[in-house]
C-alpha cells in the first residue's frame, strides 16, 4: 500500500484542523513543527500564552493543546494516515505534550474518525440562547461515547443537578467580577472592532447576557464602555454536561482536552451547538464542589449544548503567529501553515 507523502498541501490540511480546536480565551497556546524523519507532527505548549490568574498550572492550556492533537488526529486519519498518538514522549522536554506519527494505514484497520472531519470547520462555539428543545437520548449518547473513547467521562445531569451546576458556575462568575486582576486578565484577551489581532476574542464573538440571570454567561467586558447587545432570555431548562476524568494528571489533562473535541464535533455532526463553562474550574474550591457526590471525579468543563443559531467565527493566526520549534529545521514548516482559528472555552 502506497503511503501519501508529507508535502506542503498535506501539512496545511494539518495544521488548519490543529488550530480550529477551542482554546481558553483564545490564546492558541501552541506550536507545531514536523520531524520528517519520524513522519510525526510535535505538538507543544506555547508558554508566552499563559493566563496566570484564570490557569496557574496550565490545566485548561493542556485541554485546549489535547483538543488539538484531536483535530491533527482526524485530518490525518481523512488524509489516509493511521494517527499514532504519544502523550508527553520525553520527560526531557516538559513544553512537548505530543507527537502525532503519521503511520501508514493497514488494510484491517478502519479510519472512522475521518468522517468527522467536514465537522471541524463547523464548528464553533455558541453564545446565544438556544430553543429549549431537548437533544434527543441517541445524539446525548453519542457524545457520551465519544468522550468515553478518548478515557474522560461525560455525565448529563437531571433538572435539580444541572441547577447545582449553574449555580456553581455562576458563584464564580460573581467572584471573578470583584476580583481586579482576574477582571485585567480576562480584558487582556479582548479584542477591539476592527483591529486584526490573530489571538483573543473579538467583541463580534461575545453573546449576551441572560435577561432572567439564570445563565452564567462569562462577562468579558466589565464596565467597559464597549458596545453589548441587548439581554436575551435564555432557555429555561438549560442542558448541561459535566466533562471529567478519574485523576487530574498532565495526561489526564490531554485526554480530556482529546474527549472534549470528540464530543463537540460529534454535536455539531448532529446539528447541536455548544459552548463551555469553564468559570467554576478557575477556583479550587468550586471545582471540587462540582464533583458532588461522585467519587474519584476531577471536573474538567462543564458544557452547555442545545439547538440555537450558530456561533460567530474568532479570527484565524497568520503564520507568523504559528511558530515551529526554534530545534526543527525551517523547511519542516513551510510558509502554508497558515490558517489558525480558535474559539474561547471561558
């Protein structure tokens, strides 16, 4: 069987799957290069893109890179490669998290995570009301499988728990509001109307506030005299999803991230939209509190999924702002890697 080659095409096909994963605040914390001798894409952590006050110890940075390697993971396996996935191949290098060897398919081994490839460029996060509609069992289930292949959990609350949640969710949005260098923090990441910043949000992709105060949509405008929209009512029974894995390991961190990108392209296959909720996450305290009364469980985001209109594009980063590592020769990465999008998590 005749392997494709790694050639500029197929590396920009590559790259521009990696980088439309979501990302906390859109930072894109990541590099990519590719070693051409093992035929692997390196995959790391771009440290310049840290939040200090939001992610301390890059839990979310790790989600966002897991998210994706699993994008790298699917354009590879539509290309016609076996992706074969190491997390944190080396100890020596702590910045590396993966490396994606693109490996010759075998004639017994099926592609299916190709087909959600058409998926990637769909998606995109939701700030909007969504109709109340429930999603039905089958499609929940789906995304629950789809977070269980990747070794993270994906639990959907009834009524009285998914108010827990939200109230959770929305304690630490009332503390981030008062709380001075979280509010910095988070303006940091906002972009302006008409400036052509490849990272952060821009104001066209913030929604708006919950007229009833029942959904804790995350505030990243303050008193800032910006232009908002006006308040909406959001659906009264919201559905939720708690992401979680059984530890809270660095891998644990990838893995999820890997879940959390299966899950919402299996959503956006079925015509659901998304958005995350990752405020409660931001605070020690809360976030073991949304674990209730599950043993053994390390919340990592929590998702709000329904029907509604579609999100708004965030901006995608030249190639400048998509640098290969400083040890890989630069043909590794030639000029087409140059599409970059991604869609805050917050």
């Amino acid at each position: 069987m005749r392997t494709r080659e790694v050639d500029a095409t197929a590396v920009q096909a590559l790259l521009a799957a990696a980088v439309a994963a979501p990302s906390i605040h859109n930072s894109q914390p990541w590099r990519f290069g590719l070693d051409p001798e093992s035929r692997s894409i390196e995959v790391r952590l771009d440290r310049r893109r840290q939040l200090p006050m939001a992610d301390p110890h890059l839990r979310a940075q790790h989600l966002s890179v897991g998210a994706a390697v699993f994008n790298l993971r699917v354009a590879a396996a539509h290309l016609g490669w076996r992706p074969v996935v190491r997390l944190l191949p080396t100890t020596g290098d702590p910045d590396l998290l993966a490396t994606v060897r693109l490996a010759p398919p075998t004639a017994d081994v099926r592609l299916p995570l190709g087909e959600l490839y058409e998926t990637i460029e769909r998606r995109h996060t939701s700030r909007m009301p969504f109709t109340g509609r429930p999603v039905p069992d089958p499609v929940v289930t789906e995304m629950t499988g789809s977070a269980r292949a990747e070794g993270a959990h994906l639990d959907v609350p009834d009524i009285p728990g998914t108010r827990r949640l939200l109230r959770l969710t929305q304690a630490a949005e009332a503390r981030n509001a008062v709380h001075p260098a979280r509010v910095t923090e988070a303006r940091t990441w906002l972009t302006a109307p008409g400036t052509d910043a490849p990272y952060g949000i821009p104001l066209t992709a913030l929604g708006p506030r919950d007229a009833s105060g029942r959904m804790p949509v995350r505030d990243f405008t303050g008193r800032l005299p910006v232009p908002q929209l006006p308040a909406l009512r959001f659906e009264r029974h919201a559905q939720v999803a708690l992401l979680w894995t059984s530890h809270d390991r660095r891998e644990d961190w990838l893995r999820a991230g890997q879940a959390l990108e299966h899950l919402l392209l299996t959503a956006t296959r079925r015509g659901v939209r998304t958005s995350m909720l990752h405020q409660a996450m931001e605070w020690p305290d809360l976030r073991a509190a949304m674990a209730g009364s599950r043993r053994g469980c390390c919340p990592q985001l929590l998702i709000r999924f329904g029907h509604g209109p579609e999100g708004v594009r965030t901006p995608r980063a030249s190639a400048e702002d998509v640098p290969a590592p400083a040890t890989l020769p630069e043909p590794a990465v030639p000029s087409s890697w140059s599409a970059a999008r991604a869609e805050p998590t917050g």
